[in-house]
C-alpha cells in the first residue's frame, strides 16, 4: 500500500532537524578547511553544539579586526555571511563579550587574517 514517509508530528521534526548542518558541524568543518589552507583558525567559544549562532572574528594581526554573523535572506532563501562590524580589536573583543553574557550559546571562532578575508564564500 501507499505509506506517507513524513507526517506532521516527531518524524518530521526529525528530519528537519537532519537536514540543517548543526552549529558544531559547521565549526569543525570551517576550521579544518582553513587549517588546510594554512589559516590560523580557532574557537574563541563553544556555544550550543545544535543550533548556537555563530560570529567569526576576523584578527587582522594589526590591532584591527572585522566581525561577520550569518543571516536568512528570505528574499533568496538561504543563509549568508555579512560583515556586521569592524574597529579595534580590543572593542570588538569587549563587544563579544557582552554578547557572551547575554547568550551562552553563542559561537565565537576566530581566525588570522592579515588581508580581512573570513574565507565564507562558499560556506
């Protein structure tokens, strides 16, 4: 006979939740390609391993840094990196702190980039 595969109901939400990339997959991932790219790259701090946000730091090694978080553009329905701030390192640190103690879920990774370049293109 004919069976429906997914229902409304815990088999559905199942497979949602598989198909979206957990936040701790999607760190490891990030920094082993830029590990492999010979880019310095680490966790700052460890949020939710399901579904924390995530801002990558971007430390120009000059006293600079550059700040990107990930957005939904329902427009194009698909999640993209933005710029969301740049300024000096040590403002931008005591920024993510605050955030810290406001959200405990947060990811915070930060990578070595003398050229600003956060390496998001395709991820």
């Amino acid at each position: 006979g004919n069976r429906t595969v997914f229902r409304d109901g815990p088999r559905l939400q199942r497979w949602q939740r598989m198909t979206r990339l957990t936040s701790s997959f999607w760190v490891q991932a990030y920094i082993k390609r830029l590990n492999l790219m010979g880019v310095s790259a680490f966790v700052v701090s460890h949020g939710d391993d399901t579904a924390g946000a995530i801002i990558v730091k971007v430390n120009k090694l000059n006293g600079d840094a550059i700040l990107f978080e990930r957005s939904f553009s329902l427009e194009k329905n698909i999640s993209q990196w933005s710029k969301c701030k740049t300024g000096g390192e040590k403002e931008l640190d005591e920024l993510l702190s605050r955030h810290l103690s406001r959200d405990s879920d947060l990811w915070i990774v930060e990578i070595e980039s003398p050229k600003g370049d956060a390496y998001l293109d395709d991820f």
